[in-house]
C-alpha cells in the first residue's frame, strides 16, 4: 500500500488570498503552500479520497490515472467539488473502452452533490451508497482490498459525514490504513482503533472556545490518540486560524479562533503556534512527547508519497 497526499490544507488552502494574518504572510515569504487536503491510496487499485476544488492541479503533478473508485467523506465543497475534472478520463477515450467510475458518500451526503452534479451521474460517476459499518460492495473492493465506513461528528449540517477504513490483504498480510476527513468528535468510540496508520484532522493546534468550524485540534486529538493507539500517524488539514499573540487586528478577523485554554507542556507553558512545514512538525514532536505518546507521526506537507507495506 502507498499513499500519496495530493492536498493538506484547510478549506481555503493556505495561504489564504489576500490575508493579512502572520501565519499566511509567513507562508507566501517562504513560498509555502497547501491545497486542500486530498488523499491518493494505491492498495492493489488505485483509489481517490475526496476530490476538491484543486484536483485538477493535483492529479497533473502526480501524471494519476483513472481511479478505481472515488470515495467522498462528506458533502462540503472542500471535499468534492473537483469530481467535475474527473471528465478527463472519459474525455480522452473510445467510448466504448469507458467505464463509470464508482463513487461512494453516505446517502445524506449525495443529496447536496448530485444538486450540483447531477449531470455526471452515471455517464461519469457511478453512484453508489457509503454506509457506517457496512463494508463498501462492488470492485475494486473484495477479500483482497475491504473498505468499511466510520460515522463521525463534523457538526450539524454535513449529516453525511464519514470516515474511511481500507484494508488490504495480500499474500497472508493485512494492513489497515484509516482516515478521519473532517470531525469534531467521533461516534463510535473505538471504530477508528488499532490501525496500522491513521491519517488524522489536524485544523487548530489549540481547541477553540467556540468550536465553530466543528474541526478537529490537535488538542483534542491527543486522548483520541491515546485511545485508538495507531501504528503511526499522519496529521492533514491544517490551518490558519489559531489566534497568535500580538498578531493585530488579524486576531479579529472573523476565521480567527481564541483557544479555551491553550494546549501546554509539563511547565505550563503554552507552546507557539506553528506557521509551516517545519514548525508544525517540530509542534506536533514536541507535543507528542510531553503527553507520553510514543508515535511515529508527520505533519504531511502536499505531495509526500509514503510506501506503508
């Protein structure tokens, strides 16, 4: 199994256009940048998890083929507005060679895509249900490459949001590779258990006060960690929205989040807000460390390509 992160930004990527916040002015003085968090698994097919609005740049950096299949974490834009650039596929073929790729959301979710997407469905995407619990039917999956969905809580109005358990079995082995998308808190406590990697929300450092968004800190994600104990870790979606001292007005701004009570080492220091690659690394090292959590993890940056198994 290999895994490409073809995006690990927020919704808007960073930076941001146009704002005026140390974090984004930071990123354009060093030239850093983030597209919308968007995941490339091969596991014996090639599958696609969360097509954004920025796949048509992520698919050409990396030459992708067709996928296999194409799996939707829920209906916020961020998370599959791209499928419109998936046409290429089908474009740049004979017809009859043309197959529909199958795509799965939960049956809450589809509503909201197919209101803007209905003319992909079936010629280019063939839709098909995501529910909790129940493994995903249809090639690519089978014994040897088994998908299974997770419930999760990302707020009041994406009802279809889920999480993602792929699972290969080749030659005696298996490997568990699970991905959160966008929560708040999870539904099934321990559904996301004992992987072998978990590629983890990671969108505040510190939890906010008013938790607005219903994204993930990292804060919050520490007794998440402790609880489901994966093989390793990966840490996507990152933002800039903690708020940083002394960082006037930009603090105001509305996207701008005050922590409830920022995230601190054992002398009860806060730790700085991270602002890149290296710094959100070194953040996510040191935080892992002083909470007894022995866990390999990367912060990803876009187009990091890990060979798992």
């Amino acid at each position: 199994m290999e895994i490409i992160f073809l995006g690990s930004g927020g919704a808007w990527g960073l930076p941001e256009h146009q704002c005026p916040c140390a974090t984004c002015r930071h990123l354009r003085s060093i030239g850093q940048r983030r597209m919308r968090t968007s995941l490339w698994v091969e596991a014996g097919a090639p599958i696609l998890i969360d097509p954004g609005p920025d796949l048509r740049a992520q698919i050409m950096a990396h030459d992708l083929p067709r996928p296999a299949a194409v799996l939707i974490t829920h209906e916020h834009h961020d998370h599959y507005l791209g499928l419109d650039e998936l046409l290429c596929y089908r474009r740049n073929r004979p017809p009859a060679d043309w197959r529909p790729i199958p795509t799965y959301a939960h049956p809450q979710a589809w509503p909201a895509i197919e209101q803007r997407f209905a003319y992909l469905i079936p010629s280019l995407l063939d839709k098909r249900p995501a529910l909790p619990g129940q493994p995903l039917e249809g090639a690519p999956f089978g014994p040897e490459l088994v998908c299974t969905p997770v419930k999760t809580d990302h707020g009041p109005v994406p009802k279809g949001s889920l999480g993602y358990i792929l699972e290969e079995r080749r030659r005696g082995r298996e490997y568990r590779l699970g991905y959160t998308s966008d929560l708040v808190r999870t539904v099934e406590p321990l559904a996301l258990a004992y992987l072998d990697c978990l590629v983890c929300q990671c969108h505040f450092l510190n939890e906010p006060q008013v938790n607005r968004a219903n994204h993930l800190s990292l804060q919050n994600a520490l007794p998440l960690l402790k609880a489901w104990r994966p093989g390793r870790a990966f840490f996507v979606h990152l933002s800039c929205q903690d708020t940083i001292p002394g960082d006037e007005p930009a603090n105001a701004m509305l996207k701008k989040y005050a922590p409830a009570a920022p995230l601190r080492d054992p002398q009860g220091q806060a730790y700085p807000i991270p602002r890149d690659q290296a710094s959100w690394q070194a953040t996510v090292d040191r935080v892992l460390a002083d909470h007894g959590l022995e866990l390999p993890a990367l912060v990803a940056l876009d187009g990091l390509r890990v060979k798992l198994c």
